[in-house]
C-alpha cells in the first residue's frame, strides 16, 4: 500500500533536498556527476597541476629580490612596526643567495632554482600577491578553497564540478602528499566540502604503491570479483532508493565501481618503468634528494594526459623544517626543498611543452603566504600574509610576463596588487569559466570559489 503520511523529519528532508536540488537538475539530469561537460566558453586549458609548497616560500630568497635589504641589512623597518606570529623579531635580513636575470623577460631568479631558472619564458611571475591570514590553516583553506574556514569546497573539487573527468576509468582529482606528512589542516585542503562526495579529491601515497590495495586478493579471479561487486551495489542502490540525498552513500557506491576499473587503468598510469631512462632522470629520478618529488610531477603528467583534471601535489610535510616554515635556518630549509623540487618542477615543464600538454595543461607554482624581510631567531624568517610571489604557466598564461611587486623592503604588495580571489578567478577563466556564474546551491545561497570577489588577471592572458 502506497505510504500517504510522512514523518516531520521526512517532509523537511524531502522539501528540503528538492529546492536545493532545483538549481542543479540541469547539470546533473540523466548523467553521471562525473560526465565531461562544456565550460561557459572556449578555454585553452582542459586540466591543472598545482605544485603547493606548504609552509610559505620566502618571495626575497627566490623571485623577490630586494637590493634594500643588502643596504640596510640588520636595521628596523622606517616607518613600520612588523608583528611576527612567533616572536623573536630582527633586523632586516637580506637575501643568503644571489638572483640573475634570466630569459628574454629578463626575470629574477634566485640561485636555488637553477633549472626552473631556464623556463621562466613560459611563466607569469606575480610578485604582488597578498592573502589575509597569518597563520597556516587558514591560509591554507584560503588558498585551496578560497575561504579561511574549513568546509568548504576546494579548486580541484569546482574544477571537477564545473567540467567533469574526461576518462571514467580514473579519479578527476588526484592528491599527491609529502611522505613527511601532510599539511596542517589536513583533508579540507582537497575535500568536496557541501558538494556531492564525488567531487573530493583521491589522495596517492608519494612512497610504495601509490594507490593502497588497488590489486585483488590472490584468490579473488575477475568472474568472482565482478559478481561481488554486482551484489553489493544492488544492497547499495536499495538503501540509497530510501535515502536519495545521501551523496556520501552515491560516492561510495560509485567508488566501487571506479576502484575496478582502475585496478587496469590506474595501475598502468603510475607505473613508471614505462618511462624512457631519459624522462625519468629529466624529472630527477636518478638523484636521491629528488626522486620523490620527481615521481610525483612524472605521475602527475602521466594522469593528466589520461584525461584527469586535478593534480595536486605537496611539497612540504609536517611541521617546521620538514616544511617550507623556515622560522629558523632558512639555508637549510630552502635549500632542502628547492633542492628537492628544482629539477622536477623543470622537468615537468619542459615535458609538457614537448608531448604539446602544456598548452592545454595549467601548471601553479604557490604556497599560502610568503616570509618577512625581518631575521627571526637570527637566520630565520616569519610568516608573510601581506606580500608574496606565485607563478603560473601553460593554457592560457602569457609565458615571460611579470606582474606587480612588493616595497623595497619585500614586505607588503604595492603594485598592481592581486588577492587570491583573482588568482582562483584567473583559474577558472583559464579553464573556460566565468567564475561568477560557477556556482553551487546550499543552505539558501548560491555559493562560489571566488565568494563575492574576484577579477581575472587579464595582464598574464594570452
């Protein structure tokens, strides 16, 4: 007998999730949540790596350099009263390396990137970036999710939102962490936030088998496993019939089904014995100090040239050192890890450009905040929300381009400053979107990666 009466707690659930759904239906009606989709408009990119250098990289001691500093070094700030997060403040500490002028842009590059130093024709370089929290998760979630809260959808899950994965048999979004650990605030910085569970990102492991338990059980044959998995989507499916709003319980179901496939593709896609000696020493395979890393950009080429969206990789793990927090001995911190990341990131670059991913393929180079110009602990230096650098490269992106810059000091933005609502906007429109009109319906309100902010960076657009 059909059921006539509802539950209070039924009839709000089902009004509920059908006004949030309305705004949806057109994008999800009769397709999967994953299907390739079109973007607003023609774009030149079709998939981002991110390379997120957690902990904050000092702007001065790698495209920032700063001449005052060398001048004055040891004296306080004229005019400004600098608070650090941590305490122990100097005096103006000038740069340990020296930069040079490279390409036919004429670009500043520090002495620790020596490799990437050869590339900077393709990249847009922003020296006027600035964020608005001093401490690490939150700007971390900022530059991941563009909120300093966590709970909120990240980039790779909007990308993936808005345009779908191009290979069903593949995660859209992929996560790479450091095998010292991940960063504070953990999972949030690659979560779906309020948006459908299908859209968080997939984390890889950066050491052994990227993907944990990808391979069947000895005695588990392809017949046996694929009635297995036949059963218990049917149980799946009936409960999500009396529950269709659960999208944690569509996830799940749906992740069985990927997970099979990719015990085929995606063990094909990260192995990379496939790769000639020469690809993987161009990556720094053959070095010790950065073969994880290079393994990582090398997985992340290998992914989205099999149709996948997202890729994010994080230098840095942990807490201090093991990081990019160079509270102290920033010689050995950013040597470590531009050490660590130099090669590979030069790698990448000059591989894409080779296969002819590159134009289709936007690269980032970022981290959540830069470093201050004052010493701490005496060869240290502090959090730095008010000015730093990223660059940016490929689809899109107008290669050799220099955009804005900090004080003579290196401490705050000046020139042509830019937020990281415009970065996220400059992303999108790379990507074929308008970002005001990417939106998703929860709680009453259409949200949005860029919130109520945000211009595109038309200066660094092809």
């Amino acid at each position: 007998m059909e059921k006539r009466f509802w539950s209070r707690r039924e009839l709000l659930h089902r009004a509920g999730g059908g006004i949030a759904g309305i705004a949806a239906a057109e994008l999800l009606s009769g397709a999967s949540l994953m299907a390739p989709r079109q973007p607003h408009f023609p774009a030149k990119a079709k998939a981002v790596i991110s390379i997120f250098c957690y902990g904050g990289v000092s702007h001065i001691d790698t495209f920032d350099p700063k001449p005052y500093l060398v001048k004055h070094a040891g004296e306080t700030i004229p005019g400004k009263s600098v608070v650090p997060s941590q305490g122990t403040p100097g005096g103006l500490m000038p740069s340990l390396w020296e930069s040079k002028k490279h390409g036919r842009c004429g670009m500043d590059v520090s002495t620790l990137f020596p490799h990437v130093a050869k590339h900077v024709d393709k990249l847009a370089l922003i020296r006027s970036m600035y964020s608005k929290s001093n401490d690490h998760a939150p700007a971390l979630y900022q530059m991941n999710t563009g909120f300093i809260q966590a709970g909120y959808p990240s980039m790779g899950s909007w990308v993936t939102y808005g345009l779908g994965t191009e290979n069903q048999n593949l995660p859209a979004f992929v996560v790479f962490s450091d095998p010292r650990g991940g960063p504070i605030g953990g999972a949030p910085n690659w979560g779906n936030g309020f948006m459908p569970a299908a859209f968080q990102g997939t984390q890889f492991r950066s050491t052994g088998d990227p993907i944990v338990d990808l391979k069947p059980p000895k005695d588990m044959d392809d017949s046996r496993q694929r009635r297995w998995l036949a059963f218990l989507q049917k149980l799946n499916e009936d409960h999500l019939a009396k529950n269709p709003q659960d999208s944690e319980l569509s996830a799940r179901i749906a992740s069985y089904e990927l997970a099979y496939k990719m015990q085929t593709e995606a063990s094909e896609a990260v192995d990379l014995n496939k790769e000639s000696p020469a690809t993987r020493a161009l990556y720094g395979l053959d070095e010790p100090r950065s073969e994880y890393f290079g393994r990582q950009a090398l997985m992340a080429r290998r992914l989205v040239e099999r149709g996948v969206r997202y890729v994010q990789i994080f230098s840095g793990g942990g807490n201090f050192q093991e990081s990019w927090d160079a509270h102290w001995d920033i010689r050995e911190n950013h040597e470590m890890h531009c050490g660590e990341t130099d090669k590979p990131i030069a790698g990448l670059l000059a591989d894409l450009e080779s296969r002819g991913l590159l134009d289709s393929t936007l690269v980032i180079w970022h981290g959540e905040f830069g470093r201050l110009p004052i010493s701490q602990r005496m060869d240290g230096r502090d959090h730095n929300p008010y000015g730093f650098s990223i660059w940016l490269a490929g689809g899109g992106i107008k290669g050799g381009s220099i955009l804005g810059s900090t004080d003579e000091f290196g401490l705050a933005a000046e020139e042509n400053r830019k937020s990281v609502n415009d970065v996220h906007a400059t992303i999108l429109h790379c990507l074929g979107f308008d970002h005001t009109r990417l939106t998703y319906p929860y709680n009453g309100r259409m949200f949005r990666l860029t919130d109520v902010e945000g211009e595109v960076i038309k200066e660094i657009l092809t």
